[in-house]
C-alpha cells in the first residue's frame, strides 16, 4: 500500500529524518512511537503529502508521490489519503453532516452521492443523531468521530492520524481506539497513527520506534 524508502528532511541544520524507511500493506493498523522531537509528525505529514522531503521516494499503491505538485497533488492528496489530527480542524460554520461531505464535493462527486454516504458513514460511527448539529453544539468525542468520518468519505486508500486521541479523556479516547479497528474489520481500512497512547500503539499490528529521526 505505501512503501518509503532514505526519506530525508532538513530544517536549516537541523536534520530532522535520517533515512527512514517504512513499508504499510493494506489493511494494517501500524503506530509510530516515540519521544517528542524524535520525527514522528514530520514522518506523518512528508507520507500524507503535506510536506516534502529533501530526498528520497514514497509511493502509494504504486505511484511514485513525491514528484507531484501544485494542483496534480492536491487532486491526488484528497481523493487517496484521509487525515485525522489531534484538533479536529472542523469548520465551525458547517454542520456535522457538510463537514464530512466537503472532501467529496471539492473532488467533484455528485452532490447526494456524497450525502448519501456520510450519513452512512456517521450512523457508522455513532453520531447518525447529530448530522445537523454544528460543531460546537458536539462534544470532544463526538467531533473526533465526525473527523474521522470526514477522512475516510472519499474511500482513501489510508488515512494517517497525528495524536488523534491526544485532546480527550481516557474512556472516549479507548472509543477512538476500537473504532479504528472497527473500520479496518467493516472496510479494511489502512491506518498509519502518531501516538504518545501506549494502549493505542499495544492494539496496533506493528509500532514502528523512532528515535532521533530513525526508526529504531
């Protein structure tokens, strides 16, 4: 699904990847580990095409990602890959509902096609109650789960998620966890998490550790 190979990255002189190197099959649910400052998050948004690297070659499913630029990556960012960070980033104009469907309207699908489906997708994740509600009307789990919702509505092949359990409690966090899973089970779902969650990092099928920006 996803293969990295010598992803190097520089901030001034600060080298902040060393050669890292990282192979995901579909399906899997892989976690990265690690103290903070180590390059998790930097590793995480150079795979999900929201920085680039000072070298080396990432492809998914096959295409060779990180030459593409401009509007060519967009287009390929927002029909292929499904984020899920810490802080939701929901637009607090819009309700649960448009939140979830403006992926799949920016990449031009049919207007109630897109509906159809993230009602589908919410009443997936339990808040099928909540469509009309805008997100300050939600609570901190309810818009984690329409997030999540809003990274898997164009059917991407995977979805990288930075600390997504980091801003809430224990029990809506172990919610977050399972729901994870549920999804790999339901759609085979593929899942490349940053955490500091040591239970979340146990459930996962692989924990890649870094550690001064390798992985160890």
């Amino acid at each position: 699904m996803l293969i990295a190979r010598n992803i190097q990255k520089n901030y001034g002189d600060l080298q902040v990847l060393k050669g890292v190197g990282v192979e995901i099959k579909k399906g899997e649910i892989v976690s990265i580990a690690g103290p903070s400052g180590s390059g998790k998050s930097t590793l995480l948004h150079i795979l999900g095409t929201l920085d680039e690297p000072a070298s080396g070659e990432i492809f998914l499913q096959g295409k060779k990602i990180d030459g593409l630029k401009g509007k060519q990556m967009a287009a390929f960012r927002n029909r292929n890959i499904g984020f899920v960070f810490q802080f939701h980033h929901l637009l607090p104009e819009f309700s649960a509902l448009e939140n979830v469907c403006i992926p799949g309207w920016i990449a031009g699908q049919r207007k109630k096609e897109v509906e159809d489906r993230a009602r589908v997708l919410l009443n997936t994740l339990g808040v099928g109650h909540r469509l009309e509600n805008k997100p300050n009307a939600l609570s901190g789990g309810e818009q984690q789960r329409v997030a999540v919702a809003r990274a898997l509505i164009n059917n991407p092949a995977i979805v990288f998620a930075d600390e997504p359990t980091g801003n809430l409690d224990t029990a809506n966090a172990r919610e977050l966890h399972q729901l994870f899973f549920d999804l790999r089970g339901r759609f085979q779902q593929t899942f490349l998490i940053v955490t500091h969650n040591e239970e979340l990092a146990r459930m996962s099928d692989r924990i890649l550790h870094m550690k001064d920006g390798k992985i160890v």
